[in-house]
C-alpha cells in the first residue's frame, strides 16, 4: 500500500473481476467471471521464444465494444453482486481509468483531443468514455504489446478462456472518494501469500496490510467482434488477487531508450504498484526488467502537486455542473491544446439502465430500460481551464 505525504491518494479496498465471452448457438451473451476473478500469472517461458508482431483487431474500448449502450455496467454490476452492501452514496467519480488519464493529460498540458460524457447518478457523478464509435479500432498496430502477455503470463485454470483481466479499485484524491476501473496485465505470484483452505488446497491471500477488507469484482471482454450481447451472465470464479501483486508492463525495442517518467501518470490514475519493461532484439526479449514502481510513483505525485490541484480543481467544478437538476448530463470535449469545452447532453445515452440506477441511488429497483430517452436542447457551451 502507498503511504503518501502530500495528501492527493489513500487507497481503499480493491475490487477484482472477471468477464469471459460465451457465444450459445441460439443467444449471444456477456458473462461475467467475478468473485474473486484473477489476471494472469507472470510465467516465463524456460527457454526465451522469438515471438511474432502484433497482428488483428485491437478495441480502443474493449469494454463500449462488447457492451457499447453501457460500457460500465458490468463492472458495476460486479461490484454490487459481490459487494451488496458496498455503500453507492459515498463515491463522488466513477469511470475507467482512460476517461480519468484524459483530464490529467489537459491538466498537464500535454496535445490531445478526446470526448466523453457525464452523469450524475445520486451522489455519484460518472464519466463515461465515448469514441467516435463503440467499435473504434486501434490503427497500425505495431511491436509486441499483445504477444509477450500471451507468451508470458498464463491463466489460472478456472478462468482460462479470458480475455481481459480489469480491476475497480478505490482510493480518496484529496476529499474526492473515486473508483477506477482499469485492465491489468497480470500478477506477480511470489508476491502472493498464500494459505489453504479446508480441503488444503492453496488460496492465495488478500492484500491486509492496509487493514481494510477487500472485497472482489472484476471483468473482461473478448477483443473480437460478436455483435451486442442479449444478456449478462454472472458467474463464480477465480480467487483474490491482492493489489500489491498487479502489474502493468510495456514492450520496447532494445535499440530505443526507455523513459519510465512517461508510464507514471497512468500508474498513479490505476494505482498500480508494479511495473515490466520487456526489451527485445527482433521479437527475442533478454532485456526484462521487473520494478516496483510505487516509489517513483510517489516521487511523480510530490513533484506534480500543483498539476494534481488543477486536477482537482476541475473534478469539483464539473460535480458541481451536475448538480444542477437540468443539467445531471453532460459531454466533455477537448481539442489538442485546447481548453475543456463543456455542454448539455444533447444525445440519448446514460451510463447505466434505469434499474441498475435505482439500485445505485438506492431506490426501488424499476425495469430496467434507458433513462432520458426525450431529446434535449443544445444548450450553451461552457468552458474550464486548467
């Protein structure tokens, strides 16, 4: 766990899931592997294998294209299945970590373009990633981002089959109680404690040195593309992963210099404790270093103290936009260098369907169809700087 000094995080229980993609013959179906869901283990083939390039269809949002009227819902759902009690009221921001890493690149200053929309759900406001569509492909895919994982991490045997590994973890940014889901590429199993249950199999254990209780949700989705799923399955599976064992990992060429001060904010937005560097000569990687990266983590948050206020600064602006009873939605966009540009949701879309909403608010659960389905005015455009 991070013990910070300049007040911006303090991390809170995780939640873990898994999502696999089920295809029946007669119904298409989204199934969701939770409690506790497991990413894949690091498991370095014994003899190092020349691999090939990247090749096939890569989602910009795995998560919109498998599920794209409400990419967040799964995760939800996950959440509230595995943790019924698990206290809505309490969270100011919810989204995925991309929708977050966006105001941190405006908040830093740094060139780029992105949209994304926002709805206040009870206390709770969420931001919801939107590409230009649900199914937006990444073009020229290049180097071995997709084949090391698959050469060197393996999943465990009750949730082979997955796609994806993504995590919901929350944590406090200043007085701001956030919960980010994010993808992680795997975990580290000797950083795993390990006990054993009644029948003395080995379970591994949950990450108690903060003295909080974890709690498990996690989900994946499959990278190929089926069509919108009838329904969402939940199932049991998997077995808890403690955060202090994840890690993310980025490949490189052997001849290109590696700047890890680039990889940190992402870090820091997924509060992710562990990092890989794999370097490789033409698809052989010799070169892989492994680093706990929570000290440079900290190192990043100290020096950007004032970026993260500005940060901050814009989050609360943007809850306080949606407590305005005509204006609960809102989109987000920003150009290049530009300032945000905020205005009135004009489209019909909401972050999740009407009863898993009530549920969220705490209210009687209703049918669940979508929300706002009137159209609604222009309305004028706002504008923050950071």
């Amino acid at each position: 766990m991070w013990h910070h000094t300049t007040g911006w995080i303090r991390r809170s229980p995780q939640f873990w899931c898994r999502v696999r993609q089920s295809i029946p013959s007669a119904l298409q179906t989204l199934t969701i592997k939770l409690i506790q869901g497991s990413p894949p283990a690091y498991l370095p083939p014994k003899h190092v294998p020349t691999l090939k390039q990247d090749s096939g269809t890569y989602f910009r949002d795995p998560n919109a294209a498998r599920y794209p009227l409400f990419p967040l819902e799964p995760a939800i759902r996950a959440l509230l299945t595995s943790k019924p009690d698990f206290d809505c009221s309490n969270v100011d921001i919810a989204g995925c970590g991309s929708t977050l890493g966006c105001l941190v690149s405006a908040a830093r200053g740094e060139e780029r373009t992105f949209h994304f929309g926002i709805e206040r759900i009870g206390n709770t406001v969420f931001l919801v990633r939107q590409g230009a569509s649900p199914k937006e492909v990444m073009e020229g895919v290049r180097g071995y981002g997709h084949t090391f994982p698959e050469a060197y991490t393996t999943w465990d045997a009750d949730v082979k089959g997955s796609a994806s590994h993504q995590r919901l973890t929350q944590y406090r940014f200043g007085n701001l109680h956030c919960l980010i889901r994010s993808e992680s590429d795997g975990y580290f199993p000797d950083l795993v404690v390990r006990k054993c249950k009644a029948d003395g199999s080995a379970i591994p254990n949950g990450d108690d040195a903060s003295g909080l209780q974890s709690a498990a949700a996690s989900l994946s989705v499959s990278e190929k593309v089926i069509g919108k799923p009838d329904k969402l399955v939940i199932q049991i599976a998997g077995h808890e992963i403690p955060q202090a064992a994840i890690f993310d990992l980025k490949t490189r060429s052997a001849h290109r210099n590696v700047d890890i001060d680039e990889f940190l904010p992402r870090l820091w937005v997924n509060q992710i404790p562990n990092f890989i560097i794999a370097r490789h000569d033409s698809g052989k990687f010799q070169d892989i270093q492994r680093k706990d990266i929570r000290a440079a983590v900290k190192d990043w948050e100290q020096k950007n103290e004032g970026m993260l206020g500005r940060l901050h600064t814009v989050l609360s602006q943007l809850i306080k936009m949606t407590e305005q009873a005509d204006c609960s939605r809102i989109q987000v966009t920003r150009e290049m260098l530009g300032p945000l540009r905020i205005r009135k949701a004009t489209q019909d879309w909401s972050a999740l369907p009407t009863k898993l909403k009530m549920r969220w608010e705490g209210k009687a659960p209703a049918e669940e169809t979508l929300s706002d389905s009137d159209s609604e005015g222009e309305g004028q455009d706002d504008y923050l700087k950071f």
